[in-house]
C-alpha cells in the first residue's frame, strides 16, 4: 500500500516443504526489489512473531531493523510469544541490492 508517507507492509508465509532451499528468500528478494524499482517507498515493514525470529538472523543488523516490540502479544502453541516489528529501508536495500540479486540470480559465492 503507497501512503503519503511512502510506507508499505510486506508479508511471507512459507511452505515447510521449502524450508532451507532458498526458494522463499528467492522469492522475497524479488519481490523487495520490483516494490522499491516501481515504487517511491522509502520504508517497508513487516512483523515476525518471537519463535520465527532466528528465519530473519542473518538479515538483522544488515538488511533488517528491529523497530518495535509487543511483549507476550499472541497466544501460540500454549504460551504467549513477543511480536517484532522489522523495517527494510530504501537506502538499506540499495546499498545491498547488488550482492542480493547476485545470490538470487546464481551466485551463491556472494556474501
């Protein structure tokens, strides 16, 4: 969604099938870059509930922030878990998009 404060919210669900191939980072970081290519976003958000979190490890710090925390805010598998609220900005996903794409093109060697 396109706001005057030029603010969009993203969201992956996973298929378990496809865990560790790839696939869904694939995914995402195609569809990261056709948002910010085609759209004058300066910050995208997206939420992670606690016990997904370490999916995100290598992207916090780097691509990611974490911007907010809800303390025990969902009821999941019998017990309450914090919800984080993680933003990729614009000049973030510039300054990585190259090594990025690269790795989803073929690449792996990239770091």
């Amino acid at each position: 969604m396109l706001t005057l404060d030029r603010l969009g919210h993203f969201a992956l669900l996973g298929d378990p099938r496809f865990t560790g191939t790839g696939l869904m980072f694939d995914g995402l970081a195609l569809l990261l870059d056709h948002t910010f290519r085609t759209w004058e976003m300066r910050k995208l958000y997206a939420e992670a509930l606690e016990y997904n979190l370490p999916q995100f490890k290598g992207a916090i710090g780097r691509l990611l922030e974490v911007e907010g925390r809800l303390r025990q805010h969902t009821w999941r598998q019998g017990r309450w878990w914090d919800r984080f609220t993680l933003t990729l900005e614009r000049t973030t996903w510039e300054e990585y998009r190259g090594r990025v794409m690269r790795f989803v093109t073929g690449d792996r060697s990239v770091t």
